[in-house]
C-alpha cells in the first residue's frame, strides 16, 4: 500500500493515498446533483461545520464547471485539481470538528 521510505516522509505517502482514493471516489463530479443527504440520527454536524461544506461543495462544484467547461480542460485534469482542493476542504473541517469537540471536553 505504502513505499518504504523513512518515517520522515510518511505523511507525504498518507497525502497520496487518500488524494488517489478521493479522485476515484469523486469520478461523479460531473453529475453533480444540489441537495444534501440525510444525515443519521446522532450525527447532525454543527452550523459552523454545515456551513464550511456548504461553502465548499458550492466552489468545488463551479470550480470542476469553469476547468471543464469553460477552459475545455480534460475532465480527469479538473477532476483531480477539484479532489485535491476538497483534501483540503476536509483537512479544514476536521479541525473545526476538533476544535468544537475539545470546546465540549473543556466545558464538561
């Protein structure tokens, strides 16, 4: 799964693999649909979070529309500069998701 480098670049190898994973799991990007799924009982994110996904689904979409579209860009080009963005946009929520569960750890 992963090379054998040192432990100093296993975060790069980390990167990759869940880059080429996500551009897999993203090959619908292209019908792209508004509209959110149901969210289980118990798992209903926070407004702080809601709105970062909603803020990110909402570039990523006109993103991947202007690359593909616009710049007549190869649909796999866009596809994996829009999967390398959303990495990021995830990164970024898990943070807020960490920083809002110490702010519950804190208060309790």
């Amino acid at each position: 799964m992963f090379s054998r480098r040192s432990a100093q670049n296993s975060h790069v190898d980390v990167f990759i693999f869940i880059v080429s994973e996500t551009v897999e799991g993203y090959s619908g990007v292209a019908a792209w649909k508004s509209g959110r799924k149901a969210t289980p009982k118990g798992a209903a994110p926070s407004t702080a979070c809601r709105s970062i996904a909603s803020r990110a689904n909402e570039r990523l979409h006109a993103r991947y529309g202007h690359l593909a579209r616009e710049k007549h860009k190869n649909a796999n080009k866009a596809k994996v500069a829009v999967v390398s963005e959303l990495v990021r946009w995830i990164w970024v929520i898990g943070l807020r998701v960490q920083e809002e569960q110490r702010g519950e750890g804190a208060a309790a």
